[in-house]
C-alpha cells in the first residue's frame, strides 16, 4: 500500500478496466490518464464518470490525444481506384456468382441500436448477403476466412467482399466521433457503405454522396428502394465513388483532409502506435507539472436510445435501459473510489 500512495498517477485502458480493480485512496495531487481505442459499450460507466480523470485518449476529437481516426487506412488506400471493381464487374460478379448486392458482416448480435432488427425489416425488401452470426443466409466460400473483430484477416478476403456494391455498416452505439473500422475499409475497398453511426459522420465523409446514410430515409422499404436504383444506375451508383475515380480534387470534404493532414496520415500508417507513444508523453509531463488537466465529461457525447427512423427497433429498449442504468450505477461507484462529487 505504501509503494501505491506514493505513485504520481496511475494509466488505464478502458477496454480492461474494472469498477473491482480501481485504486482506492486517491491522491488530491494523483493523476489518472485513460487509453480507450474501443467501443464505450465495452466500459459503460465511462459515459458518466470521464471526469475523474486528468487527459484521456479517446475517439474522440475533444480527447486529449485522439483516436477519431485511428480505422482510417492510409490516404493512399482511399483514393487508389487500382483495388477497386468497376460497377460494370460488380454487376457481372452479381449474375455469376449469385451474389446480392448488399453485404452484411456481423457476429455480435443483440445491440442497443437494434441493428439486427433493422437489418432484417430491409432484408424484407432488398436482397442481402448475410454471413456472419446475425441473420446469416451465406457462408464464405471454401478458403476465405473472417475475423469479426476487426473485419480484417486475408487478402482473399477483402478480394471477395470488394465484389459487392454495398455494405450495410450499422454501429452498435451512437457517439459524436466514433466511427467503425468497417466504415474506413469499405470505402478503401470500393463498397458503397450503408451506415447508421456517429452523429456528426458528415465531417469525415471524402465527399457528400460517399455513403448512403441510413437516417435520411424515413423507412427501411424508402432506403430498399433507393439502394435498387442506386444498384442498377452506374452514373449514380459511381456517384458514391469520387474519392476512387475522379484524378482531380478526390476528396472535396476539407473538414476531413485538414485532420488527415494534422494527423500526418498521409505518410503514417501505424497510428495506433503513434497514439500510445502520444499518450504515455502525455503522461510524463503530467508528472512533473503541478496543475493537473482535467477532462470534460461532454468528451464522450453518445446517444442512448438512438435509432433509425420508423418504429422497427424498438424492441432493443429495453436492453439499452438495462445498459444505461448499469453505466449511471457504475459510474457513481467510480466517482466515489476516485473522490470526485457527482454533479
């Protein structure tokens, strides 16, 4: 006990934290910094108690070192049309290999935004591949595996997948900043995404018309019906592709090219392990500063319920009530182990 009153602070990743391993006793000139690269709903009380630590390196843009961009390939992956399929090959891929023209990869089922339930009301309307563990119709042919983790794994892989138009890319949370590796890999790859997720996604889209936003269609038939004209138009269905095929000015979205830039991801691949380094310097110079940051509980600005529009999801209420309650629960544990007031 001595040794750990006499730390300066301590480092936390979110993803491997537990209410039942925090430290107890807490300095008044003790800092705590947070590592979290993952979805909030894998630590539910950082919704509520993020204001008990002093710098934190979240999703988010507000973070102290963000993460915002982190799934985001290289510059070069998105612009380069050389590992992309034409809509012309797409359409031939569909007849001869019998494939639909909407992918969905999902193994984690039962999520607070009711994915599996919207997905399934759309499936009523348009044909979907479905692999995965959720509403699964398709295996991967023999040779080609998956890992659902990180919707990476071979190169045979991301080959089969590019062979769709579209890929159904439906966040299990709703958070201002935090964007799906899936999304970032699909438009690398030539996939059309259809994508519910982060709030303010407009910001980092290459171009207006890059994906087809879920909640712009007041019902899944609305969304169906535009995907088939999207499907069977190649002018509009290129439309979505600018970022691959225009040789000039791919990227018209500046909001998103100034944070390429000032994360230097044209020339950096490996970010995650800039971020680490970012975030343990972060750290050292807490330790010999004697005003402490402090961060902001708006940090984390997620919408708990959140659903698309029409009334197809919410059967998921109650499992995202169960979710809130046990973050408020949670987090009010977190605030009195830390010595922080609840406001």
């Amino acid at each position: 006990m001595t040794k750990i009153l006499f730390l300066q602070g301590y480092l936390f990743h979110g993803k491997k934290m537990s209410i039942h391993d925090m430290p107890a006793n807490r300095r008044i000139d003790q800092y705590w910094g947070l590592y979290h690269d993952a979805s909030p709903r894998n630590a539910p009380f950082l919704l509520h108690s993020l204001d008990i630590f002093n710098f934190s390196s979240t999703f988010s843009r507000h973070s102290t070192v963000p993460l915002t961009l982190q799934s985001f390939t290289t510059l070069e992956e998105l612009i380069n049309y050389k590992n992309m399929y034409t809509f012309g090959l797409k359409t031939s891929f569909q007849k001869k290999m019998k494939l639909a023209p909407v992918l969905y990869i999902q193994s984690h089922c039962d999520t607070l935004t009711g994915r599996e339930l919207y997905v399934k009301e759309l499936g009523k309307h348009i044909s979907i591949d479905s692999y995965g563990n959720c509403l699964k119709n398709k295996t991967f042919p023999d040779g080609i595996t998956y890992d659902s983790i990180d919707f990476e794994d071979t190169r045979n892989f991301y080959e089969y997948v590019s062979k769709y138009k579209f890929i159904i890319v439906y966040q299990d949370i709703i958070c201002e900043d935090y964007i799906a590796d899936k999304f970032w890999k699909s438009l690398s790859l030539g996939i059309v995404p259809i994508y519910f997720g982060a709030t303010n996604i407009r910001n980092y889209l290459p171009n207006p018309n890059s994906a087809i936003l879920i909640d712009d269609f007041a019902t899944p038939f609305d969304l169906a019906q535009f995907i088939s004209q999207a499907s069977n138009n190649e002018d509009l269905y290129t439309s979505f592709l600018y970022h691959k095929t225009l040789d000039m000015y791919p990227i018209s979205n500046q909001l998103l090219v100034n944070a390429i830039f000032k994360e230097d991801i044209y020339y950096l691949a490996d970010r995650k392990t800039r971020s680490i380094v970012e975030f343990e310097c972060t750290a050292c110079v807490q330790s010999f500063h004697q005003e402490k940051l402090q961060t902001q509980q708006k940090e984390l600005s997620c919408e708990l319920p959140y659903f698309p529009p029409g009334n197809f999801t919410l059967k998921a209420l109650p499992r995202v009530r169960k979710f809130v309650e046990r973050a408020r629960m949670e987090a009010t544990i977190m605030h009195k182990m830390a010595g922080v007031s609840e406001t």
